[in-house]
C-alpha cells in the first residue's frame, strides 16, 4: 500500500502541473493584441498595450517558476528526501514535538530560500519594470524576516497543537483538530487588523474632510454601525489599491489603502465601500466562514483517518512511522480534494461578488462603482478577458466586463 500512495502522490504533482501548464496556455493564447471592441471605452491603446506586455511577463515568470517548484518536489520524492530529513531531525532531537517543528522549519525554510531568487525577480524586475512596486530592499527583508517569524510561531503553535490532538484524542483527533483550528480561524477573522496587520502597515485614522463625511453618511443610511475608518499605507510597497472590512462583530473597521484615496474621487470610494456593505448585508462574510468551516471538517476528518495509517510516512521513505511524515504525505495526496473545493469557492464567491454590486446599485451607486472598477482594473494592467477555462478555476472574482455588464442591467 505504501508504494500505491507513493505512485499516487507523484501522478497527483504530475497531472496538477500538466494541468495548470496547459490552463496557463489556453490563457496566454487568449490574449487579443489588437484591443477589443468591447474594452475601446475602458483602456486607451497604449495602455492596453502595456497590459498585454504585464501579462505575458508574468505568464513567462509563473512557467518557469512553477517548473522550479515542480522539479524540486518530484526530487524530494524520488530521492527520499523526505526521509532523509525525517533522519536528521531524529538525529538532533528525541523529543516527537521538536522533531516535528524542526521537519517543517527546515523544509518550509530551506523552500523559501530555494525560491526567494523569484520573489525578488518577481518584486524588483517584473513589478518594477511596470511602475508597480514601491517595496525597497530593507523593507522586503525585514517583511520576510516577519513572516518567519509568525510562521514559526502561528504555524508552529498549530503543529504542536494537532500532533497533541492526535496523540491524546484517538479516534476523535479530528474533532478536536476541527474545534481547535475552528476557533483559531474565527480568532484571526476577529483580530487579524489588530494583531497582525500592524507588523507590516502603518493604519492611521482618517482625517476628517469630504470623505469620510461621505463613508459616514453613507454607512448610516445603510445602518451600517462602524467602529473606526484606518488609512493603510498600501504605497509603501506597490501603487495597487484595495479596500477591506475587518472583524465579527457588531462593529466594524474600514481600512482604506492610500493608493485607494489618491486613484478614486470620494464618491467613487464610497461606492467600492457600499459593495463591502452589500457583503455584509447579505451575510456573506458568515457563509464564507461556514464553507471555510466546512472545508475544514472535511480536512481534518480526511486527515484524522490517514494518519493512523502507517503506509503514509512509508511512503515517503521513511523507515518509521512520525506525525510530520504522515502529514506531509496527506496533504500532497490532499491536493485533488483541495482542487474540487476550491472550485465550488470560487463559484460560491463570484455569486456573492454579483450581488455586493447589486446592493451598491440599489443604493444609487452603481455608474460610480463601475467608473471605481474600471480605474483599478486598468491601472493594475488586469486581464479583462481571460480564458472562460482560466476563469472558471482560478477567478474568485468576475471579470471586470461582466460585473459591468451586471451593475449597468440592475441600474436601469
């Protein structure tokens, strides 16, 4: 059984790329280089030029990146790898939790550093090359030494968690995992903006003026209680905006990006606002959390019956049995599961994507939420005109001419 998964984790990495390669090609394929009909209104000529040119050099960038990340784990595979970590780190610890954390550390650790040569390929020639990144080298260092940090700590303290599950809950493990992580998730959906975000941005108030008398008004009207309106610097590491709420309750934080501000007239702001309002009346954030939930209890029921099996670390080589090795087995078989999900995701956010825009047009807002998607699309050169395929699997959002097609029917 043990060389059964082996084949299967490796056909499953083997069809993943070919697939992902070829939904990648279908895309490429699809680019028009004359300027379509239906977008002469949304990008002047030389702009869409530029959007192609941005498409393609990040087309060219995924391949080969993508190729690196596939040959690296087909050798890991191959070459028992897996198990020769799984060596050392019983080598340098008889401790079963520090085991695991070493394992991890220095897999997701040594992976970083493998592909770090893309991430600033990516961040300094590609997003440079284009006008978009803002990101010095002193800040992209200190980013990825934060984010070491809260993976050791964060991902750290759930591994230990779950193999502590897993050696005192038996035939439960999976329920406690599911409550553990459950709680976790809603923690992090509660206090992300308070905990976590301020280790990377700077969130300032907003100053009172037009704008935020307008946020205000407009909230009120829709009875929409806000706790606080924060200013992200969003700028100091590319010109791109966004836009967001945070937290649970009955109260919510608004955190604008500068860039936000500096690309939309206020009332534009206001209706990009009014659509996250939309997701909140319409309870979204809720379902989201319950199929995130959902998605969660098939994971960790899933994972709870695979890693009483012994065939898993097996099957990476190992000559005995441990909880990271069966864990890393699990979740590279995990990935058909994972890829069916995501699917039903996506599905399930365009729809509430369709009807936030739907909501901001009830309220008066819909040319100025049209006009607000038209600026950002274009200004972060996105691809208005992807492959039906490609965005079928990969969208969890519309495409910019759909949502305008849908905004513009329910203003009328």
């Amino acid at each position: 059984m043990a060389n059964t998964i082996f084949y299967l984790i490796l056909g499953i990495i083997v069809v993943d790329f070919i697939f992902e390669r070829w939904l990648d090609y279908l895309n490429q394929r699809h680019f028009k280089p004359e300027l379509p009909e239906e977008l002469e209104n949304i990008y002047e000529r030389d702009k869409y030029k530029k959007s192609q040119q941005y498409l393609k050099a990040n087309g060219r960038f995924t391949m080969i990146s993508a190729s690196f990340s596939f040959v690296l784990i087909i050798l890991m595979l191959v070459f028992h790898g897996f198990a020769k970590l799984d060596e050392i780190v019983r080598y340098l610890t008889p401790n079963i939790y520090l085991r695991t954390l070493l394992f991890f550390a220095i897999l997701g650790l040594g992976a970083d550093i493998l592909l770090m040569p893309f991430q600033v390929y990516d961040t300094f020639v590609i997003e440079e090359k284009f006008g978009f990144n803002k990101t010095t080298v002193s800040t992209f260092i200190a980013d990825k030494l934060k984010m070491w940090m809260m993976a050791g700590i964060i991902g750290g303290g759930l591994l230990i968690f779950l193999q502590w599950a897993q050696i005192v809950g038996g035939s439960v493990f999976w329920l406690i995992a599911l409550g553990g992580i459950g709680i976790f998730m809603i923690f992090m959906a509660m206090f992300y903006t308070s905990i976590v975000v301020p280790l990377f941005n700077k969130l300032t108030p907003l100053e009172e003026g037009q704008l935020k008398t307008a946020i205000e008004e407009m909230a009120q009207k829709a009875g929409f209680k806000l706790a606080d309106i924060y200013v992200m610097d969003g700028s100091k590491r590319s010109t791109k905006a966004n836009a967001y709420f945070s937290g649970l309750g009955p109260k919510k934080k608004i955190i604008l990006y500068d860039t936000l501000i500096r690309e939309l007239t206020p009332q534009e702001v206001v209706s990009v606002l009014a659509h996250e309002i939309g997701h909140y009346r319409k309870k979204h954030i809720y379902k989201g959390l319950v199929l995130s939930l959902i998605q969660l209890f098939i994971l960790t029921f899933l994972l709870g019956k695979a890693l009483v099996l012994p065939q898993f670390s097996q099957a990476l080589g190992a000559q005995q049995v441990s909880f990271y090795m069966g864990l890393t087995a699990f979740f590279l078989l995990y990935s058909p599961v994972s890829f069916v999900l995501d699917i039903f995701m996506n599905l399930f956010s365009r729809k509430h994507e369709y009807q936030a825009d739907a909501y901001a047009a009830q309220q008066g807002l819909g040319k100025d939420l049209v006009n607000a998607l038209i600026k950002l699309s274009v200004t972060s050169l996105s691809n208005l005109q992807p492959h039906p395929l490609y965005l079928f699997f990969h969208y969890s959002h519309p495409t910019l001419l759909q949502r305008k097609k849908a905004i513009e029917k329910q203003s009328t």
